[in-house]
C-alpha cells in the first residue's frame, strides 16, 4: 500500500546534507565547548561558526542567539525569564489565544500560581491577532507580549512587525515563537523588530532537540537553569554541538530552497485545496488563503470528528493530524480553532494537512481518492450530519 | 478480508492478553485506550501505580500492541466521561444513593461512544478483557455468561449493555481463568504481565470517594449541608458532615459512641437526615428496580424465578421478579437480604446466564 505523510507540521525527516554535516562532530569531533585543549577549541570553533551562519541567516547579531533543546524551551525561557526579570515592577502578561503550549502553558503557570495577570489576545476568524485590541490590553505594568509568527495548526501568519511596535511604543517586550515559520518564509529579526524569537530545526528538516532563543542586545532575561557559563549563562549545560551544526546546515539548505518551495508548496496546497471542495461537500477551509504558510491546510469537514477522520486516514497509511497531539497521543479540541471563533462542530471536525519536500500531486492524488468514501462513510453514520 | 476489532485496552494484563488472543485468532485487531479523565480534575494521588489513564498505562499499552504487531491510538472521551459518569456518580451520592459507575460507563461510555468510534474507523467488533462470554441465544438474543474463573465475577456491570451492542462484541478472556491469561502475558513477553490490578473506580484514585465529592463540590463553589443522625427509634445521636458522604450497610465513621454496633438504615436527602440503627433491621426481602435492561431474556411480561445479586461483593439469592406495567420490576427474595441500597445495581442470573438488571430504586 502506499503511503502518504501529510504532518511536516508535527516534524520532518533529517535531510541527508544536514546528518553530513553533523556526523564528525557526533565521533572524532566529540569534544566539550568549553574545555581548554584542542579538543574543546574544535567543538567552540565548530559552535561559533554555526552561530554566526545562523544569525547571518536570519539578521540578528551572533551574541543575540542562545541555543536551546527546541522550541518549547526557547518559549519557556522567553516568557519565564522575562517575567522573573521584570516581576518587581511589571507583572503582567499578554499572549496569543492561538499560540503553542508552549507559550500559553508557562503564561497560565505565572498566572495561576505566581500572581501574573494574564490577558489573551484574541484573534479573529482567520487567526489574525488585532493591533488595535492589543493597544487595549496593553498595561502600565505588562511585562510581555508573546505572538506566534505562524500558527501550526492553521499556518496563518500574524503581521508580527505591527504588533511589536505597538508593544514597545508602550515600553513592553516582545516575544514571537517563529518555530513554524523559520525557513519557510522570511524571518529577518530584525525587521520583524522583535525583542525575543524562538526557532527550532526539526520543523525544517534538521535534528530534533536543537533550537535558539534570540534575545535582543540589551535585554535582560532572568535564567531558568543553573550549572555553567554556557550560552552566557542564560542556558547552561554542555552544548549540543553536533545539533548546533545540523541547525546551522538546516537553515542553510532552507534558506537557498526557501523561495521554490514556497512557490511550489502554494500551488500543491491550492491544488488540494480546491480538489478536496471539488469532490466532498460542506467542508471549510480554517485559516487564511492569503497570508499563510502555505504547506499548511487546515479543513473542517461537517457532520464529523477529526479524531475519525485521521484515525481511518492511517488505517490507509496516510498520516495527518486533528488538533495537537501531547505525548500521550490524546487528541484535545483545538484551543485555536475555538479562538478563532469556530463552532465546536468545526473545531472538532478540523484535520491538518501538512505538506513538505516530499509531497508531489501524484501523492496528493491518493489522497484525493481515499478521502471522499472515508469521509461519506462517517457522514452516514453521524448523527448529526443530514444532508 | 479478516475482520477487524477495536480492543479496548486498559494498560492492565487482562485487555493486552485479549489483543494478543484475537490476533493469533486471526482478527485484523486495533487496539485503542480510552482517555477517561484526568488527574487535574479528578485529584487524589498521582503517583500511585497502574491505573488506567495515566502515561504510563498509554504507554503499557502502546509497547504492547506494538509487540503484537496491531495500530494503537488513544480516543478521548473525557468530555463524555465526565458528564455521563462522573456527574451522575455525584448527584447519587447527592440524592442519597450508592452508584455504581462502571456499570454507567460500561452502558453508556463502552458500549456507546467507543462501539461508535469503532463503528466509524471501519471495526466490525469491538473487544474487552471481561471474565465473561457473550452467547448467542436460540431465540437470537445475546446473552453474557459468568467467566469460568468464579473469582472475579465481572458479568455484573455488563447488565446495561444493549443487545445491539452485544452483538458486536468479543470478549476471548471469558473461558480463561486469571492465572492462565497472566501466563500467556509471560510466556508472550508482554509488560504488562505483572500489573496489579485494580478493582475500585478508577477516577477515585486514592480509593476516597468522600474526599472525591468533597473535592469536586468545592471546585464548583458548593458544599455539603451538615445534619443529623437519628436512631431508627427517633432520638437524635449526632450530626453528619453532608449525606452523601454515608451509604446503607455503612458502620464505620458515625463518630458516635453508642452501646451496641450502629448501621446506616436509610439516608433521607429531604429531611438531611441519615437514620441508623441495629444490623437485625437492615435486612429486608424486597426492592423495587428501575431502568431496567433485558439481556439473554426478552422483556419478561410474567413473574418469574431467578438468582438475584445486589451488589458486586454479593452471593446471588433466590427471588421472584415480577415486572410491573411502567417497565420496572419487583423483586421478592426468598430469604431477607442485607442492606439492600438504592442506587446499586441489581442483576438476575439463572445459573451462570445473565438474564437482566437494573436500579435499586
């Protein structure tokens, strides 16, 4: 049977060039970044190198990049740290209704259990936060304002410059989590004018359990680890050096394929898209056409749960997803379909495609064939779909 | 094409076995958990050990069906879970009744949400690791037979199960006693083989159903209404905490210093009492049963002779059930019984066949 992976989302393969890129420095190249002898000075020589590729890549300074273990770290640090930093005079917080977990959890922990105020920004129906509701929000004593560039479940991509530069006119910081969008569309650092950006490499075909925090020059973050002198002492511990340099070589490879893949990712998903509407009724697009990642195509099909759909989808060897999966696989409705006003019927019935490198139309094609009598299946035996 | 079954997996030994039975049977086999509830919401210990819903059951049972060479996925139905069960295992307790919630989620959870869901993703059967076995009937019925390991008799809160749903089900333990089925798991390398088992309601985790409801009140801004307790010959003894927090039969926990042994008798909701009173006066030969459930036997429309059992921990006793017009049934034991609660579950037997069941009203 073939099979089919749509979830480039939820992670990606290694590219080959990057596992080259890493091996010497997982065997000969082994030694610790910090250590004084020859050893030590290749691996410090090996990190530097990566971090200065990875700034030029996306324009911040070499200093301004501190390495972490993915994303979620990057989140936790940024709103954490900046909190802690900040707590004695502002003790406020202002994050995405659609962000990641990994921004909203550490936000609702300050806030539950270290006296925080906490508002969501909310967003409207195509996932778009409103630069006019985050000058509401925004307090004498906020903290922080923490939006995601791109949604990972709809792929919108939020005007991220707008919303920094309302923040600051306010003196208040600002966060992105850039994960789904950092080598896939342009994220230039310092246009985007950011105090802080999370990135990661296993999104965009580099080794998991390696990503960066980006904290502007001159801003202070209260560090969350302690041990070392690593990473300037924001984020001790031995760095991951043959991660660093799969990071770098991802970013790289991104950065030269970024623009054909786009183009040809726009017209895949386009192509699905309209083929999807094409053959099965009452289904919705979640998100926007227009400003978006575009290999990310989130759809709600009435009547149904996404849980059936992707569970029937893998009995085909098609793998997609519905809502986001924790580590226990449990699919939960999704906070950011509800956020962006959708009917729980909708959110429930929402699927994510996510296209990558390797998807072609002839896979989409199978697909395309597999998912209409799947779909009518359900629909016959739901209780609420009549049509 | 084989057939496919959707098995409802606990992370317990029981459930894995049964994955492995059906896929050397042949069945094309899925094996699923049911993500009932969490820990946040429900309290109590989190660190205690084997209990389904937890990571490290997901867990047991992802390595397990990978061993087995079946898909895994976990099906959240915690939404449903709290609203079909745990409600309803609170406003008993609250109505001055003693539920019994595996036999609602078993009827209303199992047997409904996960049959549909198995439904949908193209299963022909559903599957569990009950001691029981599901009979086809002469008259085309099905009916549930007790498991031939008397030690755990698991037919009793199977009473609620529709036979629609009957008919799509397997349960390959029903045969098999619990020391074969832990022998299998062995000799099959699953890592579930030694799991302790447990047999109180899962979402009370520390086994402490009163701290539960105390809990669960709270959270909800309510409290329990404190009054008294009465002796069955009227005077007032002392006062209760909220009478949920007490069920018939009950001796511990009065905190009250009397003479002789004292038994809850009755809990009136209406007054806010609970009545107490010597063990001799708990026993009585007839209860009245609701929302009653006809398994192996069609709906009875004359009085008939059965095997009666009242709560889980109970010997089955003789009795006549006469069902009324308005679709409930009266029972008369041949010999008083102890502690007949509202709330419980009661369900017929003739032999080892189970013929019906329903509530104690």
């Amino acid at each position: 049977m073939e099979s089919v992976y749509l979830d480039y989302n939820a992670t990606t393969p290694i590219d080959p060039e990057v596992v080259q890129a890493m091996l010497p420095y997982l065997t000969e190249g082994f030694g610790n970044a910090s250590s004084v002898h020859q050893y030590g000075r290749d691996a410090k020589v090996a990190l530097e190198n990566s971090r200065e590729q990875i700034a030029s890549i996306i324009n911040c300074e070499p200093s301004e990049l501190y390495f972490t273990s993915g994303g979620t770290e990057s989140d936790n640090i940024a709103v954490i740290g900046t909190a802690y930093q900040l707590r004695k005079k502002k003790k406020h917080l202002i994050v995405g209704a659609a962000e990641h977990h990994a921004v909203l959890h550490p936000a609702e922990h300050l806030h539950k259990k270290e006296g925080f105020g906490l508002d969501l920004l909310p967003v409207d129906a195509e996932g778009f936060a409103s630069p006019r509701q985050l000058a509401e929000l925004l307090r004498d004593d906020s903290a922080l304002v923490s939006v995601m560039h791109a949604n990972n479940e709809t792929g919108t991509i939020e005007d991220i410059k707008t919303l920094a530069d309302i923040a600051h006119q306010n003196g208040v910081l600002f966060h992105t989590d850039a994960v789904q969008s950092t080598g896939k569309i342009n994220v230039d650092v310092k246009d985007l004018g950011v105090d802080l950006l999370s990135l990661t490499g296993h999104k965009i075909y580099g080794p998991k359990g390696v990503g960066a925090l980006v904290v502007r020059q001159g801003v202070k973050i209260a560090p969350l680890f302690f041990g070392g002198s690593h990473e300037r002492k924001r984020r001790p511990g031995t760095e991951n050096v043959a991660g660093v340099v799969g990071l770098a070589k991802t970013l790289e490879i991104a950065e030269k394929r970024r623009e054909a893949d786009f183009t040809k990712l726009s017209e895949l998903a386009d192509y699905f898209i309209d083929s999807v509407s094409r053959r099965i009724p009452d289904v919705y697009f979640n998100g926007s056409r227009q400003r978006r990642i575009p290999q990310t195509v989130n759809l709600s099909f009435e009547g149904i749960e996404g849980e059936s759909i992707v569970l029937s989808l893998d009995m085909k060897n098609i793998a997609v997803s519905s809502g986001s999966a924790c580590t226990s696989g449990v699919t939960e409705p999704s906070h950011v379909l509800m956020a962006m006003g959708k009917p729980a019927v909708v959110s429930q019935g929402a699927v994510r495609f996510s296209m990558g490198r390797s998807t072609t139309k002839e896979k989409l094609d199978y697909v395309l064939a597999e998912l209409p009598p799947i779909i009518e299946r359900l629909r016959d035996m739901s209780p609420v779909y009549d049509r | 094409m084989p057939e496919k079954v959707l098995v409802a997996m606990s992370g317990g030994v029981d459930s894995s076995v049964a994955a492995l039975l059906l896929k050397e049977q042949g069945y094309d086999v899925v094996g699923a958990h049911m993500k009932l509830w969490d820990y946040v919401d429900v309290g109590g210990d989190i660190y205690k050990d084997g209990r389904c819903c937890t990571i490290d059951s997901i867990t047991d049972c992802r390595m397990v069906c990978d061993a087995i060479g079946a898909p895994f996925y976990v099906l959240n139905m915690s939404a449903r879970f709290s609203e079909k069960v745990i409600e309803n295992f609170v406003n008993e307790y609250k109505s001055g009744r003693t539920p019994n919630p595996c036999v609602i989620c078993n009827s209303d959870i199992k047997w409904v949400e996960f049959l549909r869901k198995a439904e949908e993703i193209g299963c022909d059967y559903i599957a569990t690791g009950h001691y029981a076995t599901i009979e086809k009937m002469l008259d085309g019925r099905y009916g549930i037979r007790k498991g031939v390991d008397g030690t755990r008799d698991q037919a009793y809160v199977l009473w609620g199960i529709s036979q629609r749903a009957l008919s799509k089900t397997l349960m390959p333990l029903g045969k098999r006693r619990k020391a074969d089925v832990r022998e299998i798991a062995r000799r099959y390398n699953l890592r579930t083989a030694e799991k302790t088992e447990s047999r109180e309601i899962c979402f009370v985790a520390d086994d402490d159903y009163r701290r539960f409801l105390r809990e669960y009140e709270e959270k909800r801004g309510r409290s329990f209404e404190p009054g008294d307790i009465v002796h069955t010959d009227g005077t007032v003894l002392g006062r209760h905490h909220g009478t949920a927090f007490y069920t018939v039969g009950q001796r511990k926990g009065m905190g009250i210093a009397h003479p002789t042994p004292l038994y809850v008798q009755k809990i009136d909701t209406e007054k806010n009492v609970v009545i107490v009173g010597d063990n001799d006066t708990l026993f009585r030969n007839e209860l009245k049963a609701e929302s009653v459930n006809w398994v192996a036997m069609a709906p009875a429309e004359k009085l008939f002779e059965a095997e009666v059992k009242i709560r889980y921990l109970h010997q089955p006793a003789p009795a006549t059930v006469t069902p009324l017009t308005d679709g409930t049934v009266h029972i008369i034991f041949r010999d008083k019984q102890r502690a007949i609660t509202p709330g419980q579950s009661v369900v017929f037997f003739d032999g080892d066949l189970l013929l019906g069941g329903g509530v104690i009203a």
